[in-house]
C-alpha cells in the first residue's frame, strides 16, 4: 500500500509485488527504511516464487541498525523463470518511534534466462506511526 497507518508497537506488512511479461531467472533488492521508525522483523518468501518450483533458493538479510534489507531469489534451473504477476516477498515490521518512514527499493538487480539484465519500475510505501 502506498500509504500505511500504524500505531507504536504494531506489527504491519508490505507485499513486494512483481509485473513483469519477461522471464526472470534471479533478482536481488535492497529495501531501505528508518529503523527508528519501523523496525524489520522478518521477510516471507511469497508465492509468485512457486512457479519455480518448491526449492527456491530465497535470501534475506536484515540490518536494522542501518535500515537495509537484501531480499534475493534465483531461479533452481537456470534455463527457464517466472513470468507474470504476484507477490514476491511479504516484509514484517513493527512500529516503533512515532514519525514517518518512506520503505522502498534502493537498489534492485534482475536477470533473464539468457543473462539479460532487466530493468524495472518501483514505488514506495510510507508509514506513518501515531
């Protein structure tokens, strides 16, 4: 959701979601937020992953004292992606100081099958803790 209201201590979720009508192979993101505002509790794998099957390998790694999060997937066989739209990771946080917090993508690489670099449009959440 673009805008996200939310109390201290409560827990809220942003979907990444994906539109794409190329094959992706593998992609990489870095969220960036204000850990002061919004402190990272985990990342889900979502379920447009499925269509590559069970064994998606799927990285996250979270630093909260910086306000980055690196979400990564790759597809297990590197000859075929995913294609379409879904969500590709659910991003948990709890509220923390009362302000405001932009949370969006910083840096974003993805690839096709044949090791074409994709390129892709992004939008921010903002949350706004009372």
């Amino acid at each position: 959701p673009p805008n996200i209201p939310a109390s201290q201590n409560q827990e809220f979720r942003v979907n990444i979601n994906l539109a794409t009508q190329e094959e992706i192979s593998n992609m990489s993101l870095s969220i960036s937020f204000d850990p002061q505002v919004a402190k990272m509790k985990d990342v889900t794998k979502g379920g447009f992953l499925g269509q590559m099957g069970a064994e998606v390998p799927f990285l996250k790694n979270i630093d909260n004292s910086s306000g980055v999060c690196i979400i990564g997937f790759s597809s297990p066989d590197v000859s075929r992606g995913i294609k379409g739209t879904g969500i590709v990771a659910t991003l948990i946080f709890e509220a923390q100081e009362k302000g405001e917090s932009s949370i969006s993508v910083a840096d974003l690489s993805a690839n096709s099958p044949d090791g074409k670099a994709l390129t892709f449009e992004t939008t921010q959440s903002r949350v706004t803790v009372r």
